[in-house]
C-alpha cells in the first residue's frame, strides 16, 4: 500500500465547534434574559395593545431560537461544511410554504363555503 493510500485510510475526526463554560453561561444567561422579559411584559401589563406585546414577545422567541442555535446546538456557517444551515433554511422554507399555504387555503375555504357572511 502506498503512503498516499495509507494517509486517505486514516480516520481524520473533523474539529467541530466545541463551546466552552463561558459560552455555556453566555447562552444560559441571554435565554434566561429572553425568557423573563417578555414575562414581564405579560405580568406588568407594560404595553397597552395586546397585539403589540404578541408582536414583541415573537421577537424574544425568535432571538431564543437563535441564541439555542447557536450556544447549544453549535449550528453555524463553518460546522459541517455549511451543511447544518443548509439545511435548516431548507427546513424553514418548507415549513413557510407549508403554513403559508395552509392559511391560503383555509382562508379561500372559509370565503367560498360561507359567501352570506
């Protein structure tokens, strides 16, 4: 056998994106932060229209995800090749089309079926 074929034989584990304590405390604190405001929010009745504090409150759940993403599942552009985020936005598009859809249909449904109301 040959050194090259030798050398392609050996098992080279790639160095994936390992986190450390503090990245664990960063990402624990920062959820823990997302978590309480928008409770806050609810308990103290901060703002004065509901639909804005739906608003804001999807907008911490949306930073969470990001930051599990990212301090807890290590999901970033350098992992795997890119192939993590590929496939997550190929996740998040299906999932898209699939309740965009959905709400299409449903709402088409809801005018034809019921035309007197």
């Amino acid at each position: 056998m040959s050194e090259h074929d030798q050398h392609s034989l050996e098992h080279h584990e790639e160095a994936g994106p390992h986190s450390t304590f503090s990245g664990y405390m960063i990402g624990f604190m920062a959820s823990v932060i997302l978590t309480t405001i928008p409770f806050w929010l609810v308990m103290a009745d901060v703002l004065s229209s509901r639909n804005a504090t739906v608003i804001v409150i999807l907008g911490f759940a949306l930073v969470q995800i990001l930051v599990h993403m990212v301090y807890f599942l290590h999901m970033n552009f350098h992992s795997e090749g890119g192939w993590n985020m590929l496939s997550l936005m190929f996740t998040l598009l299906l999932v898209f089309i699939t309740l965009a859809g959905s709400l299409w249909v449903m709402y088409h449904m809801n005018v034809n079926m019921m035309p007197g109301m």
